[in-house]
C-alpha cells in the first residue's frame, strides 16, 4: 500500500512536469509567431488623425523671416475687402484661417482618436502606408480603412535593427482604385505620387528612416492634408430683401493634377495642370434662400509671398436681379494645406461720397477710364488727375503699350469688339461715352463770363498733372476735387510708343451720330480759350476718355 502511494505520487510529478513542458513549448512557439525573440520588429499601425497646417505657426514664422531680412511684415491674418454687387448692393468679403485644433468636422461620422488630433475623415476612408528598406528600395504596402480594427497580419515585421522609412497617403475616398491611380513606383529618393487629383483631400504622411528593436513598435499615423480647403459661405444681409436665387463662382488659381515627391518635399505646382477656368465653388442654397455655402478644394502655391488668390463671381442673382459682371475678390492669402473660411456678406451700397459732377448737360465720371487685364474690370482712374487709358474710336479695349499696337488694326483683336467702353463699368450700363453736344455744353457754360470761367494748372500741387478745372479762374484749393478737371494727357496717334502733346493738350472722345464714323474729339488746349470739339478726328489716334451717368 505504501509503494502504492509512492507511485502515485511519483506520476502526479511527472506528470506536473510533461503539463510544464508542454507550456512552455506553446508559449515559445506563440512568441515565434507574433515575432517576438526571432530577431523581428512587429511595427503596428494606429491611426491617430489628420490634421490641416498650421496657418498661424507658419504665418509667424514668414512674418520673422520677412521682417529680418526685408523689414516687412506678412498681411493679416484676416483680410477683409469689399467690393461693388450693383448700384444697389455690396459684398464685404472676409477670409478668415480656421484655427489648427479646430480643423476636424465635428459630426457623427468623425473618429475620435488617443492622440492630440481629431479626425475629420469618415469612417471606411482608405489610406495606405508603404515601407521602404534602407537603401530606398520599396518592400511592401499595406492599406487601411479609418475606423476599420486592424489584426496581426496589418502590422509590418521587419529585421530588427534595420532602418526603414514608412510613408503613408491617402485622397479622402472610400475607393482602393484612388490609391492604386497615384501608388508612387522606384526607390524612395526619386519615387513619385503622379498626377494627384487636384480637386480631392490627398493627404500624406511620413516616418523618416529608422531603426525598430526586436518586439513591437506602434506608429501613430497623422495624415496632413497638402491642399487647401476654403469654405465659402454667403449671405444677404436682414437689409436686403429677397432670396438668394443663384450663385456660381470660381477659385484661382488652381490646378487639377499634380505631383507629390515620395520624400515629403512640396508638390511640384510649376509643371502641374492649371485648371484654365479655376476650382468650381459648389454652393449649396439653405433652406431660408438666405444664404448658400460651399467646401472647395485649392491646389495652388504658396499665395501669401504673391498676389494671392482670387474669387471669381460669374453671376448671383439677388431677387431677381442678376449681376453678371462682379469685381473678382482678390489678394486672397492662402498657405498649402490650411483650411480658410470666406465670408461673403451681401449689405446694402452707400457711396462714401460723390459719384459724379454735374455740369453742363450731363453728370461726368470723378476720372479718366482705365481698365484692369488681370481682372478684366473696367473702372476709373484713381482722381481725375490721374492719367486714364488711351482708347482708339469704337473699340472696348485700350490701346496695348506693352506691344507695337499703333492702330486698332495691328495687330488685328487687340483692342477688343466694337462697342462703347463706357457701358462696361460696373454696374453696367449705368455709364455712356459722352456726346458731342454734352462737351459743347460744358465750353458754353463754363465760356459764358468773359474771361471764361476756366484754369489751367495742376492738379493738387506741382508735382502732380496739368490740366484744365472748368467753372473757376483760380486753382480751387483745398476744393479741388469738387470741380470738373480734365488732365492733359495728349494722344497717340498712329504710333505704337510715342504720346504726343502730353501736358500740353487734353484730347476726349465723343459720340457723333451725323458725323461720318461717329466720332469726334474734344480739346482743352494750352490757353482758357482753347476748349472746342476739334473738326475731325484720326481714327487711328489713342485718346482719354470720361464717361457720362446714362441716365
């Protein structure tokens, strides 16, 4: 009975020592197959973020710099300009910098992550990471979905102690096939992502080369986004009445395909795909007609060193009223990847002073007409001592100074259609070239006392331009600009470079309906008796011109 027992007792240790074994033997091989103790980095993947630049860190640092080696300081972070809708209404524009914590749209779709980042990407929005060896040779790829839990097999094992460069992207879509359109191919130094849709949210990440110990390593993904983002949002002040009907509008510049370097550098926006019509503004109406807003992606450089962007409004139509022809929105400054707000506020016009003079039979313009090519707007001179444009009869463009352009035939275009300039200043229609009998009205008024009622001199002190104030024998003073002057800036006359008669003579262009071509001249002369509508006119001679209110 005693040997019994021992028996027992000895098969109860070894069997205690078999379970021991055999635990251990399992362990081991689990450790070998998660790659643990075999000489294998296990790299897990975690998600953590996207997020939009930093616009106010990086406007700080531009600032630092720029005031260090020019002494100038970048624009406001907001900037603000207005501009005119029509006789009626205005458009003050806003554009604001999202600040960078606030970036994540903050619906029921948003991920929510443990890093300092918040997700603005919807769950099952795909994105890949790559991994390439130390040389720059590409290894392998991976691709995962936002909100997606990941297994084993979606982490990468590399020999440990070996350096690797991890690179992630994405283009803000649910489709593997938008990762597999740009997926860079070569070594990492000179690999590419080619032909980036412009128009979608591409999104990058980088881990530099480094080296990972044996075990497990978790790289925390925060995807950057490398466009930027404008929201647009516009709406009709409570003193407009009405609903807002239709909108439609543009953002340059813009480019619709471009190409991302592997290596984190900035895409290559020289040799991109300009869009030619700009990035379409979507807008979407609010259910009160009110207002409307729209999400837009720019691709473009760097605007904050150059003129910035712009805000094209093709037409908004307003209670029935549309405006066809708007000032464009410009000097918009935005940085690569920063997410902006851009307000557009419709208020009610308030000219800050006069509009016009009245004299003689009609109410003349402030100044001379001038025309912008960059925004195809036409308007008028800064004061009515400024130089305006030099416009051939019947053409709607000035003559071109920056080329041989000696008549409105050479070369043939240039100088635009047919038509009255005039007419084409905002808002349209509200504007006329003068006629010949409105000129002859202003020389009889101003020519009635004897000595005429006329001076020649500058403008506002010596160093400004010569010409003639109508309905004063003196220099007006400190009330210059209340009376009617017309700046002596001569005319080109068949001639591609060469002003004639400038400060010495003003020459005007005027309607003629029963003189052949239609057209005559007016001239203020050297003396206050020289003011007269000339006999004939060259119809290859440049002149200015001052419009007239058309009713």
């Amino acid at each position: 009975m005693v040997n019994h027992f021992k028996q027992e007792k000895i098969m109860s240790k070894l069997n205690h020592l078999l379970l021991a074994i055999i635990a251990i033997t399992v362990l081991s091989c689990s450790k070998k197959g998660d790659g643990y103790g075999d000489g294998i980095a296990i790299i897990k993947i975690n998600f953590a973020g996207a997020e939009a630049t930093d616009i106010n860190n990086k406007t700080q640092k531009q600032s630092s710099i720029s005031s260090t080696t020019t002494g100038n300081h970048s624009s406001p972070m907001i900037q603000q300009v207005e501009i005119p809708l029509n006789a009626n209404y205005k458009i003050v524009a806003t554009l604001t910098p999202e600040a960078a914590q606030n970036v994540a749209t903050k619906t029921d779709n948003t991920i929510k992550t443990k890093s300092r980042v918040q997700s603005d990407l919807p769950p099952g929005t795909k994105y890949r990471i790559i991994a390439y060896d130390e040389s720059g040779a590409f290894m392998e790829y991976k691709d995962y979905s936002v909100g997606v839990p990941l297994s084993s097999d979606d982490s990468f094992r590399v020999p440990a102690g070996e350096r690797y460069t991890f690179v992630g992207y994405s283009t803000g879509t649910t489709q593997i096939s938008d990762l597999d359109d740009i997926m860079p191919s070569g070594n990492f130094s000179t690999a590419k992502f080619n032909n980036v849709d412009g128009n979608k949210h591409f999104m990058y990440y980088i881990k530099p080369a480094n080296s990972y110990s044996e075990g497990l390593t978790t790289l925390d993904i925060v995807l950057k986004h490398v466009f930027s983002q404008i929201k647009t949002t516009i709406t009709l002040d409570n003193a407009v009445p009405g609903s807002l009907e239709t909108i439609a509008a543009v953002i340059k510049p813009h480019l619709n395909k471009v190409d991302v370097t592997v290596d984190g550098s900035s895409p290559d926006y020289t040799n991109g795909t300009v869009a030619s019509s700009g990035a379409t503004v979507n807008f979407v109406n609010a259910g009160n007609n009110r207002s409307a807003e729209a999400t837009t992606i720019v691709t473009a450089q760097d605007q904050t060193s150059s003129g910035g962007g712009t805000l094209i409004i093709s037409n908004v139509s307003i209670d029935g009223e549309s405006s066809t022809q708007v000032p464009p929105v410009t000097g918009l400054k935005i940085i690569p990847g920063g997410r902006y707000a851009l307000t557009l506020n419709v208020t009610k016009f308030t000219p800050d002073g006069p509009t016009d003079i009245d004299y003689g039979d009609a109410k003349w313009a402030l100044a001379n007409l001038v025309y912008d090519p960059s925004t195809e707007i036409y308007g008028f001179a800064p004061t009515s001592g400024d130089y305006g444009d030099y416009w051939f009869p019947g053409y709607t463009l000035p003559k071109r100074l920056d080329i041989s352009n000696p008549n409105p035939d050479s070369p043939g275009d240039v100088n635009g259609a047919n038509g009255d300039p005039c007419a084409l200043v905002l808002p349209l229609g509200a504007w006329r070239l003068p006629t010949e009998s409105e000129f002859r009205s202003i020389v009889r008024v101003s020519g009635l006392p004897f000595p005429p009622l006329r001076y020649i001199g500058p403008y506002n002190g010596a160093e400004t331009n010569t010409g003639m104030f109508l309905d004063t024998s003196t220099h007006p003073g400190s009330e210059y600009e209340k009376y009617l002057f017309f700046v002596y800036g001569g005319s080109y006359n068949d001639n591609p470079y060469n002003v004639t008669q400038r400060g010495v003579t003003g020459y005007y262009l005027c309607s003629s309906p029963t003189f052949p071509g239609g057209y005559k001249m007016m001239q203020f002369g050297n003396n206050i008796n020289t003011a007269e509508v000339a006999n004939n006119i060259n119809p290859k001679s440049a002149m200015q011109i001052r419009c007239v209110r058309s009713n």
